[in-house]
C-alpha cells in the first residue's frame, strides 16, 4: 500500500462516517427543498459548496 | 473546562451544515491526492471496472494484490458508513415491499447509466464544477435540478 492509498482510505472512512451520521445528499437536499419545503438538507449542500469554493480560491491564489 | 469540553463532545451532533463543511474538505482532499474527478463512489466502481476490463482483454496482470486508490476511497467510504450506523445502534437489515424493490431497482440502472453516459454526478458538478467555474457544469446542474423538479411532480402524481 502506498500513502496515497492510505490517504484515499482515510478521507473515505471520514467521509462516510460524517455523511451517514447527518444523512448529506445532494439530490435528497433538492428533493427536500421543491417537495417539502425543507431546507434542512440544502443547507449542508451550501456548506460543503462554499467551503469548496472558498479553500479552493485561497488555495488558488497562494499555489500560483 | 474538562467537564465543558466533555459535554461539548457528548452533545456534537452532525448536522448537514457541519457535515457540509467537512465533506467540502474531503472532496478537496480527494481532488488532490486521490483524483481530480474529485469524490465518487460511481466514478470510481467505474474506473475499476474499466481496469479490470484491460486486465482481461490484454495481457496485464489481472488484480496484482494491491488495491488501488480509488478502491480504497470507496472502501473506506463504506467503512466509515457502517461505522457510523454501528455505533449509532442504526445498523439492521432492512427488506422492503416488491414495488420499493423494484423502484430502487430502475433508480440504481437509471442513476449509473446518467453517470457514465453524461458524467451526471452532483459531487462532480455541483461542488467541483460549480466551484471551479467549469462551463459544462453551469448546463449540467441546472438540467439536473429540472430533471429533480419533474421527478417531483412525477411523486406528486403517484401520492
């Protein structure tokens, strides 16, 4: 095993567990939001695509 | 203090908001180190299968021993998953009516199918594209979100 794939394990293992304990979709934020009017989901899609953004801008800016 | 920060941990409960942030990083993390596709479990079963697929028709080692990146993403993705549902007591196997069966059936065909016709993924598109200003992803999402709002009303016409 090289460290990528450690890396790669590492992310997947968090990642699972956060998006199971918090139920995160992306289409079932959608769903939620025309269906039912619950922005309950929606707000985590927001969150994890501002932070995204965000980290991706400032990392941008000082990589280049 | 120990006892504040004691309580802080025993009452954390993750919200999609805080997941949100988290999985914003992890996706970032995944763009970096694992693929620039980003975080897919789609994606990824499907770069396996399109390996295992070269190993077969040519002359390359079929499964060398080792598991590659993408593979373990995903394996761990579905570890932490079940971690996640053991410790929370959630974890039972669950059956369902035929028709749930069924739909879940046609949904996983039609989703995979979507995915590796048109790459129409809501982690690639939706936080990666829209975030790294990619064109193709500014027509995708919204044609996505109109494919949501007539899966909507084809749900209201069958309730």
């Amino acid at each position: 095993m090289d460290s990528k794939q450690i890396i790669g394990l590492a992310i997947g293992v968090v990642m699972g567990y956060v998006s199971q304990r918090s139920r995160f979709c992306i289409q079932g934020a959608f769903r939620d939001l025309f269906l039912f009017k619950n922005n309950y989901l929606f707000k985590g899609y927001l969150a994890a695509l501002l932070t995204f953004a965000l980290v991706w801008l400032f990392g941008y800016r000082h990589a280049a | 203090m120990k006892q504040k920060l004691r309580d802080f941990i025993k009452n954390w409960k993750w919200t999609p908001a805080k997941a949100g942030v988290v999985i914003g990083l992890g996706i970032l993390g995944c763009y970096f180190f694992v693929d620039p596709m980003g975080m897919c479990v789609g994606c990824f079963i499907g770069q396996t299968l399109s390996w295992v697929e070269h190993s077969l028709t040519t002359n390359a080692v079929l499964f060398p021993g080792i598991p590659t990146v993408l593979q373990t993403t995903v394996i761990g993705m579905f570890a932490g998953a079940l971690i996640g549902a053991v410790r929370a007591k959630e974890f039972h196997i669950r059956g369902g009516k035929p028709r749930f069966l069924l739909t879940s059936f046609l949904g996983g065909i039609l989703i995979s199918f979507g995915n590796f016709v048109a790459g129409g993924c809501p982690v690639r598109h939706g936080i990666v594209g829209l975030a790294g200003l990619a064109i193709e992803s500014w027509i995708a999402f919204p044609a996505m979100i109109i494919g949501i709002l007539l899966g909507v009303q084809l749900l209201r016409r069958l309730a």
